[in-house]
C-alpha cells in the first residue's frame, strides 16, 4: 500500500521557485495498475522519484505498507527501496559492455546472491521475457524492444512488488511499444503494483486506474468501470 498525504515538492529553477507538487494526496493499493498522466512539467517525474524513494517531499508524509518513509536516513531509504521497487526507463539504462544475462544479473551481484541461485533467476527472468536465446547478447546487437525487455527482467530480478514504469514505450515503434507494454501487463496479472508514467493517452487508456496531473496538482483520478 503507498500513501501520500498532502506531499509537495518546490525546487529553484534560476530565480524561480516552482512548486512540482502541490498537497498531493493519494493512495495506490498493491496490485493496482495505475497510469500517471498529463503534460509535461506537470509533476509526473517528480511524483515518480518520490514514490521509488529516489527524492524525498519538501512536506507532507508517504508511507509504503503503513511505515512513514518521510524522515528515514539514507540508508534505510536504499533498503526499501531495493525491497519494494523496481525501475523501468525509457532510454533502458543498459550497461553497454555486458551480456542481456550479465546486466539482468547485476542486481543479484551487488545483494551477495550465490551465483547458483543467480544463474537460475537470470534464465526464469530471461525466459519471462521471451529473450532465452538473447542471454548472450549485447545491447548494441538487441533491438529497442528487446533491450526495455531486458531492462523488465533486471527490474524484477529482486522480486519487488511495486513495478515503476518511466514512458517505457516512449523511444520504442509501435510494435515493439505493445510488446512492451503486455510484458508489464503480464507482471500485473501475476500480482505486482504496475505504475506507468505517461504523456502518451493510448498507453494511459490501458490502466484500471488514470490518474490525470496539471501544474503539480491530481485533476482527475479515475477507475475503469
């Protein structure tokens, strides 16, 4: 369960002091599959650091499964945040010199995971993905689609439960883009928390749940019937 209340967020840009977001109030129950949307400078990205725990709110309280997460130390932020989330962005984030498997792995490498236990992991994630016969391969020699496949498995590598989609389709084709998205989906349907921040209203339109963003502010948030 994450809830924000009343969380806002300002930051100085030149002489400017821009409120991102602005009371926010919200609540994303687990297995909900939710589309932020709206333009940009709306507050989508800002929304996104702070539910992953990568920016703190300048006010207001969020707690992830009723723990209040506002005033934790560093460090305590990085464990849960490695214990809860994982990330997909829209320019992949690949390591360039390594394998499809080697970058899927990186996750477990830094946790101390036996390399047993990480060489199954990384074949179930791989074989999830449809990408078994790309282990080997670098991202240079991966089309767009296949590498934000990759980049699921290494997400979901460390078994999180919420799934923190950046325009994951946003630098793919139509083809690769709906391969994309049904892999996300798929996640969804096996029980994780998928939350996609979006400009893009077809992509937005497959969620249950919408929630529309304007000047830092929620405007609508609505459920599929």
């Amino acid at each position: 369960m994450i809830q924000f209340s009343k969380v806002s967020r300002e930051f100085e840009v030149g002489d400017e002091r821009v409120r991102a977001l602005r009371d926010i109030d919200l609540e994303i129950r687990d297995g909900e599959y939710a589309a932020i949307m709206g333009p940009s400078g709306s507050g989508k990205s800002t929304m996104l650091n702070i539910l992953g725990l990568l920016d703190r709110a300048d006010q207001g309280q969020y707690f992830l499964d009723n723990q209040d997460t506002t005033a934790l130390t560093e460090k305590k932020r990085a464990a849960l945040r490695r214990q809860h989330f994982g990330f997909v962005f829209q320019s992949f984030h690949l390591v360039p010199r390594m394998t499809a498997a080697q970058n899927v792995e990186l996750p477990l490498n830094l946790d101390g995971v036996s390399p047993r236990e990480r060489r199954q992991r990384v074949s179930d994630a791989l074989d999830a993905m449809g990408l078994a016969d790309r282990a080997r391969h670098r991202p240079s020699q991966l089309s767009g689609g296949q590498r934000q496949r990759v980049a699921i498995a290494r997400a979901m590598i460390m078994q999180p439960g919420v799934l923190l989609a950046d325009e994951p389709t946003g630098n793919l084709d139509s083809t690769s883009g709906q391969e994309v998205i049904q892999a996300l989906e798929a996640l969804n349907q096996r029980g994780i928390t998928l939350i996609i921040i979006t400009h893009n209203p077809v992509i937005g339109e497959r969620a249950n749940r919408r929630i529309h963003m304007q000047d830092g502010a929620i405007e609508a948030d609505t459920v599929a019937a």
